[in-house]
C-alpha cells in the first residue's frame, strides 16, 4: 500500500482524531475541546438516505478467522424519497473508539461519532424505473468503510446507489450489530504475501455483495440496476477495484484513488487511476500497457495518499494543516472525477473532464 510522502508526526495525529491525514502538515496549536466535525454537503439534486447491513456467507470461511464464516457489514447510500429523518451517525462508538485507542493519543474515544453527515437514516429509496446505478465502495488497509462517506454522500445524491463495504479484520475497528468489534489481525500480519491475500479476500467480498443485490434473491430488490456496475476504491481498496474488474464480469469499470496494483493485471474495462502528487507509481507503470480500454491516468498536484477520503477535510477541523491544497476542495476533486468516470461509464454521458487538462481544476494533470 501506497503511504503518505508527508512526515510520520502530523500522519500519526491524524490517524489518532479521525484515522490518517491527507497531505500532511505541522500540527497547530491543539484546541482546548474537540470542534464540531462535519462533512460538505452532497452537490446532487436528490436528498441521500443511508441503511446499514450485515451479511454472511456461509460458503467461505473467513480469510483471518477460518474458524469462522465471512461476514460483511455494508451502508448502502442511496437517493432518498425525502430529505426528512434523523441524520445518519459516521460510525460507531465503538470503531471510533478503536481508531483513537490504535494510536494512542489523548482524544474521547467517541470523537468520530460526532462527525454530522448529510443522509438520513433507513428513509425510503427514490423511485427508479429501471434501478440505480450501483457503485462499491472499498476503502485503504486499516481504515474502515466510514471513511469515504464524503465521497459516498456526493454519488448518491447524482443518483448512485453506493455500497461501502467494511472488510473485518483489515481495519482497526469494525462493529457487528450485537456489539462484536473486531481489530485488524492483517495490521500484525503485514508481509510479503499480506497484499496478494487482501485483494484476493475484497474481490471475494464484492462478488459475494453482487450477488446479494443483484442476484436471484436480491435484499434490494427493484432498487439496483444490475446492469450498471462499477468498483472504487482508495489505496488497497482500489488495486482490489481493478483487480475485481478483471475477475468479476458484473463489474463494468472501476477506479483506483492512489492504490499499488500489488496483482498484475490486465483488463480491457475501463479504469481510472488517481494518483497523489509523487513520482509515478512503478506498479502503474508496469501494467498500463495491459489495461487496453478506455483508460486515465491522473495525478493531483499538492496532494497526498489520504487526499482521496474524508480525512483532510476532518483533520482541517481538528486544527490540522491540510498541505497546499484546502481540505474541502480536496474531496471536492475526488467527487468531481469520480463522478465523471461513473457517468461516462455506466451512463453514457459526456464528461469533459476526462478529455484533458480542464481551467477549473488545474492541479490536475493527465499522464
């Protein structure tokens, strides 16, 4: 996995207030009492619901507890029939508490459940004739699902329906609704083969998601356009984006935000990589050649590995230097090419932002 070019202090301050920091940065004064947190607002026309599952599959033993079946916890965003409801937490207490406690620094453990949002909890889904796009989400090694809900929020409020999934065991903290909150057994195991195993075990994972909403016992029936199916990821979570576009034939495109292809791979889908402002990554360079498609490579100027989640804008509030680029424009510039991808791809619609070097956002050049 890709890391931060910044230095270890401001990373480790911000793993500790909301998981890792974006840019990077010197650490301010520390503030007397914890500041309001939120997120910016979804720039879509629909209000954004929100649900929580749980799902086991009970054909695969999990990759970290054998002993046990493979479970998953999901939040579906989704465009939502009104805007009425009560706001939707970031997280739990309990991952919260695990994120804070996993490095160690004097915080309330239940600091990112203070975090405001913009959807509404379990509200009904938006009528659609034919389903919603749908969209998985896969986030970087030890963060959990939480942390790319900025990103979340704006997709489903332009009319995706995105699954954020969380991937016991490989984030610091991920909860079960009776109260289980398992660590991350991958965090102690890193080694040469770790990589290869959690890609392996998230392309597993989003297969088994596709076929609980797409299958022939859908949990969301008539909401999913089984049709229109694309994977996003950040860090490990998009080299397991672009791994699963190769494997999985329902996955019709997919993006990579700052990820190491730890698996070579070739696909002839579409594929986005979205790069931090560092010399370009060798695994990019070794399997360019393979993705024959439609493809972009895109580099962010100012930017670091934590760019592409909820981090800076987070870490900004918490007193946090964000780098040379503003917190919220840095989400800003994740929502806005992801999104572009996705209405290219799976809606055939016109994205000048992916044709070339545009005025508007200019730290953003085209390899």
């Amino acid at each position: 996995m890709m890391t931060s070019r910044h230095g270890g202090r401001a990373v480790a301050v911000l793993l500790a207030l909301t998981a890792t920091l974006a840019a990077g940065g010197a650490v301010t004064a520390a503030p007397p009492a914890v500041p309001a947190l939120a997120l910016p607002a979804p720039t879509g026309p629909h209000p954004v619901g929100t649900t929580w599952l749980h799902l086991t599959d009970h054909d695969r033993p999990d990759p970290w507890r054998p002993e046990r079946p493979r479970e998953l916890m999901v939040s579906l965003w989704y465009p939502a029939a009104t805007g009425a409801g009560r706001p939707a937490p970031y997280t739990t207490a309990g991952v919260s508490a695990k994120i804070v406690e996993a490095e160690g620094l004097p915080l309330p453990p239940d600091v990112l459940t203070t975090v405001r949002t913009h959807a509404r909890r379990d509200v009904p889904v938006r009528p659609n004739r034919h389903g919603w796009p749908l969209v998985l989400l896969s986030p970087g090694f030890s963060l959990s699902r939480e942390s790319l809900t900025g990103l979340a929020e704006d997709l489903a409020s332009r009319g995706y329906l995105v699954a954020g999934l969380d991937h016991p065991y490989e984030a610091r903290g991920v909860e079960f609704p009776d109260g289980r909150v398992v660590d991350c057994l991958a965090c102690d195991e890193w080694g040469p083969d770790t990589a290869a195993k959690v890609i392996a075990g998230r392309t597993a994972d989003a297969s088994f998601l596709l076929d609980r909403l797409t299958g022939p016992r859908p949990v969301w029936r008539g909401f999913v356009d089984r049709d229109r199916v694309a994977m996003v990821g950040h860090s490990i979570g998009g080299a397991s984006a672009v791994r699963g576009l190769a494997v999985e034939p329902r996955l019709d495109a997919a993006a990579d935000l700052d990820g190491t292809l730890f698996t070579p791979t070739g696909t002839d889908e579409p594929v986005l990589l979205v790069g931090a402002d560092r010399p370009a990554d060798h695994s990019w360079l070794r399997d360019w050649p393979a993705f024959t498609g439609w493809k972009r490579w895109l580099t962010v100027a100012g930017s670091g590995h934590m760019s592409f989640t909820d981090r800076p804008v987070l870490g900004a509030q918490l007193g946090i230097d964000p780098g040379p680029i503003p917190a919220d424009r840095q989400l800003l510039l994740t929502r806005e090419y992801v999104a572009a991808f996705l209405d290219r791809h799976l809606r055939s619609r016109p994205a000048p932002l992916l044709d070339g070097p545009h005025p508007a956002y200019p730290e953003v050049t085209f390899r």
